[in-house]
C-alpha cells in the first residue's frame, strides 16, 4: 500500500454524499411522481363525486335532503382524522402509512363504485376520507424528506 493511501481519511457509508445521477436519485424522482399522482387522487375525489352525484342519486335511490351525506361523510372523516394520520405517519414510517393509505383509498373507491345502496356509499365516503387522512400526510412528509 503507498503511504498517501494509507494516510488518506476513510468517509464512513452513513456520512457519505450523494452523487447526482446515481440510482437512488432516479428513485426519487418515481417517488415524486407517485406522491404527486396520490395527492392528485385526494383532492380530485371531491370534483368527481360532484359530477357523478345527480347519476349516483338517482341509482341508488338518495333522497335530495341525503344527497349532501355523500361529500359530507367524506369531507368530516378526512378533516376529523387529518391529525391522527400524520401521527400514525409518525409511529408507523411514512412509508408505510403512505401505502396503506393509498391501497386502503383505493379500496374504499372501488367499494364506493359497486355501491348498492345509499348507506353503502356514505359508509365508503367515509371510509376515502379516513385513508385519505392517513395519505395526505404521509405524502408530504415523504416530500419534506425526500426534496430537501
């Protein structure tokens, strides 16, 4: 061995920098995109439910006084558990808790989909806000981490 190589400091893995262009910034980038796409999924639920709303009524035989439970299931389930679910963000790892919420979403879309009755449909909204309490924030700590 020469003497400068063997004089010359060795950098730990865990302080290392990262090169641009490597294969984890490339990772990044498929990560913005799928966080990007969840975050689009949330908030363009509510414009889609209210153009699909008069159709749905009418299927599934929604009095025009229940007719509004449908975005409200959502809306208070998502503003009531939007703090607990960066909590359990927290406790679980972002990660986690932003895959689970986005299968659990679009699990409770496609239950909302084959809605048989209007109970069913609140009962799914209400589950979307729930899962989407728990992606939304998930989803932007994961940027926060991610995009320094």
């Amino acid at each position: 061995m020469s003497e400068t190589a063997a004089q010359a400091p060795r950098v730990p893995a865990k302080t290392a920098r990262r090169v641009p262009g490597e294969a984890g910034d490339a990772n990044r980038w498929k990560a913005l995109v799928f966080i990007a796409l969840a975050q689009l999924m949330v908030v363009l639920d509510a414009t889609i439910v209210n153009i699909a709303l008069p159709s749905a009524q009418h299927d599934l035989g929604i009095s025009d006084g229940n007719r509004q439970w449908v975005v409200t299931a959502y809306a208070l389930a998502f503003g009531g558990l939007l703090l607990f679910g960066g909590r359990i963000a927290d406790l679980w790892g972002r990660k986690r808790a932003f895959v689970l919420g986005l299968t659990g979403f679009a699990a409770a879309s496609a239950l909302g989909g084959a809605a048989t009755t209007g109970a069913m449909m609140f009962g799914a909204r209400a589950l979307q806000g729930a899962f989407g309490a728990l992606l939304a924030p998930a989803a932007l700590s994961l940027l926060a981490v991610m995009f320094t």
